[in-house]
C-alpha cells in the first residue's frame, strides 16, 4: 500500500515537472515573439518609418510640390508581381505576411526618415527626402531589390518562396515649377510601365526619354487591372484522337472578358499587346495560369498522359530571358516540364531568326515540346521541316479544312507530310473540325489527329477535370 502510494506521488511530480517545462517553454517563445517585434518596432522608430495612408501620402506630394513650402525629394514604388497568385496559393496571412516582408526589407536600406504608403494592394511606395540623381536612385532601387526578392515562408510544408519586384523611380526638384503632383506619379507610373516590360526583379529610374517611347503607358495598367479584376481568362480546348476518342492534350486558349466590348478573342488584341511590349509579361502570367490548372490535373489524374499547350509569338521568342521565366515558373509549380507544349508559327520554326532558334532550342534542350502552329501545305517547307526535326506536332493551318469543306483539299502535299511525319516521329492536328463530315473525310486520308468545336469547344478547365483521359503514343 505504502509503496503504491509513493509510485503516485512521483509520477504526480513527474507530471507537474512537465506542465512546468511546458508553460516555461511557452513562456519563454511569447517573451522571443514580443521582443522580436519591440525590436521590429525600435528599428522602425529608428529609422522614424510610419505607414500612412494614400489620402495622407498624396496630400504630403502635393504640399512638398505645390504648397508654401516646396522641397525637393524622390519616390520609390515597389510592386509585389503577381501578387494575385500568391495570395491566391497562400492565403490572406500569407500573403500579409510576403508583403510585410517587401515593406520592412525595403526600408531598411533607404535613408533615415523615408515615409511608406501601402499605395496599391499590391504596391509600396517609399518617399525619400531629397532630390537623388538617376544614378543615385539606381542604386538605392538594385539594393531594394537585393533584399526584398529573398524567400518567405508560404506556410506549407516550409515551402518558400521569393516575392518577385517590379520597380519604378522619380524625383521632383523643387525648381521645376511647371511639375504638379499628377505629372510627377505619372512619371512613376511610366517606370513601373517599362520596368514591368523588361522584366521581373528590375528596375527603372525615370527619364523623359521614357515618356516619349513608352506614351502608351496607360496600356500596361489597363492589363495589370484587367488581370485583378479577372477579366483575362484562359479557355481549354481538347486535341482527340479522331480514331479512339481519347484526349491526346488540352490547347490554353487567352480570352479577354473586356468590361465594355464584351469576350475578345486573342486576334483583337495580342497585336496590341505585341506592338506595346506587353506580350511578354502577359504571355508569362497567362503561362503560368496553365501550369496552375495543369498542376491541379495532374494531382487528380496522376497517371495521365495528356499534354498541356499554349502559343508563343515570334515576339516572345525574340526575349532572350523567356525561356529562364518559363522554366522558372515551371519549377515554381513543380510541375514536370514532360507534357507541356509550346506553339510557334511556322515562320518562328522554319527561318533563320537567331535569338528565336537559340530559344527554341533551348525549350527542346530542357525538355518541352514543341509545335509548328498554322502549318502550309507547301512543299518547300514540307523538306525544311524534315530536316529541322526538333517538333513534336505539326498543326495543319485552317485553309486546309476549310479547303476540305469546299471540296478542294491538296492531298498531294498531305500525303507528302504525314510521310515526313512517320519518318520525324512527329503528330499531325488538323484543326477547326466543324462537322462529322470533315472529320470522316479527314480521317480518310490519314490523319490521326484533330480539333476544333465537332470535337470539343474552348471552356473553362473546370469543365475537363472530372475526366480521366488517355494519350496515344506517337506513331
């Protein structure tokens, strides 16, 4: 008896002696929490940093430009890119959190005494209180982007991930008398125009040369608004095989749900967007949203075999960084390169344009396929393509159904390609099948492969997910 009660006295001891190592545990982490963030706060304090609104930051532009007092300074805008997407992936918090991490990492290599504003959802700006040289500013915006593009935590699974930066710089001097508040954030706006062109993590400092080549800047925040307000979207449309029915591979399709002219078809605006350098950064966002859909096909349907395409312009592949911010975002999604398809028009494949033979090249090198889009019938380029042999798919131009439809097709030269095709080891679509009549006829004569409304319209992915789909194999 004597011995059971003193077997419950120590484990009573034991048991308060870990309640005790617990609380001292906790206690000891809230006490690291709040020292953490007093320190946040002295380093703030220290650097006299406080968030203002935009009522106040703007009202603080116009009496520094306007007001009794004028004074010289320069402004930094810091834009967290695709900033939708994470929080989308990640979150509110997580989210809160990467941008808080752009705003603290950002102020700590300014100059004492700089004021931030959270300007835009999505956007930082950091008043300076002194006019700072081209130079000057440049330095300042390399640095900011030095420590802001690091990894933070995205809360899944440790995952991390670094914020990407679009940055754009200005400075007003004082005795610029004819600058007014308006003309001094459109300045800034146009760096952040360009910079978001050229590409993600850089920078511009604004010049007047700047608003005389880039004096379609508008049209960068007309995209950037379009995208926020989900008014660009993707559309997916199947490839078949016309003999077994199976999907071989879903083509992404841009659409663009305009608030005033209604859906655009990619024909009414993608050579707006090429002619204003918008192409590249919108055909990135618009690549990305693929791999986000096909990620989530391949986790429901993990033995699938159905490729993913989408087009890249002769202009896209006249980008020398576009194949490193594909494979990028590739990689981000861990989303096997196998599978996803790029098409290119049969000029991008077929002639001698340097830096868009270098990059295709270096897609095949890196494991992407690769499609020759709207291709003639033309003997010439019939013998060129077998020669190039680095295509997967050959996807016939729609003059050749609509010529079956007439009654007039050139079974000649298709019959000359579907040979090349077997000796290169590459896929022939014909596409815009409209009817079963165009179908039957161009099964007739051989072709395995099509597309178009009789086989399946554009639609929402949502619309494909619940089907498991096949792929045949070359043949």
């Amino acid at each position: 008896m004597f011995g059971q009660l003193l077997a419950m006295h120590i484990g009573l001891k034991i048991f308060l002696l870990i309640i005790f190592l617990i609380a001292v545990i906790a206690a000891s982490f809230f006490l690291f929490l709040g020292i953490k963030k007093d320190h946040k706060k002295h380093i703030y304090a220290r650097r006299n940093l406080k968030d203002a609104k935009r009522e106040e930051f703007d009202g603080l532009l116009k009496e520094w430009i306007e007001g009794e007092e004028a004074r010289s300074f320069s402004l930094i805008f810091v834009e967290f890119n695709a900033a939708k997407e994470f929080k989308d992936n990640y979150g509110e918090d997580r989210y809160a959190w990467a941008l808080a991490s752009i705003r603290e990492k950002v102020a700590s290599v300014l100059p004492k005494g700089s004021k931030v504003c959270l300007y835009e959802y999505d956007t930082y700006a950091f008043l300076i209180e002194r006019e700072l040289s081209r130079i000057e500013l440049s330095d300042y915006a390399a640095l900011c982007i030095s420590k802001a593009h690091v990894p933070v935590s995205c809360g899944k699974g440790k995952k991390k991930e670094a914020p990407d930066l679009v940055i754009g710089a200005a400075s007003y001097d004082v005795n610029d008398v004819d600058m007014t508040v308006e003309d001094l954030l459109r300045n800034v706006e146009v760096a952040l125009a360009v910079s978001g062109r050229t590409g993600l993590n850089d920078f511009v400092v604004f010049g007047q040369e700047l608003l005389e080549s880039h004096s379609d800047y508008h049209y960068y925040r007309e995209l950037k608004d379009a995208i926020n307000a989900n008014e660009f979207v993707l559309c997916f449309q199947p490839i078949c095989n016309l003999f077994e029915g199976d999907t071989i591979a879903y083509e992404a399709m841009f659409r663009w749900k305009h608030g005033k002219f209604g859906v655009l078809r990619p024909e009414k605006f993608i050579h707006v967007i090429e002619r204003s350098c918008d192409i590249n950064w919108v055909g990135l966002w618009a690549y990305e949203q693929m791999i986000i859909e096909c990620k989530k096909f391949r986790k429901l349907h993990p033995n699938s075999k159905v490729a993913f395409s989408i087009n890249l312009t002769v202009r896209q592949l006249s980008d020398a960084k576009i194949c490193d911010e594909i494979y990028r975002i590739t990689m981000k999604y861990d989303v096997p390169v196998k599978g996803i398809c790029f098409e290119v028009g049969e000029s991008a494949v077929l002639e001698r344009n340097v830096m868009v033979a270098e990059n295709i090249e270096k897609l095949v090198q890196c494991g992407f396929m690769i499609a020759v889009d709207d291709f003639s019938l033309d003997g010439n380029a019939i013998a060129r393509l077998g020669t190039r042999r680095m295509c997967d798919w050959v996807k016939l131009g729609k003059g050749f159904t609509e010529s079956v439809q007439d009654g007039d097709p050139d079974i000649k030269n298709m019959q000359m390609l579907l040979e090349c095709a077997h000796a290169g080891n590459f896929l022939v679509i014909a596409q815009d099948i409209k009817d079963s009549i165009t179908e039957e006829f161009i099964k007739r004569i051989g072709i395995v492969y099509g597309q178009g409304y009789h086989l399946g319209k554009p639609q929402s992915f949502e619309n494909y997910t619940k089907r498991t789909e096949t792929v045949a194999e070359k043949q």
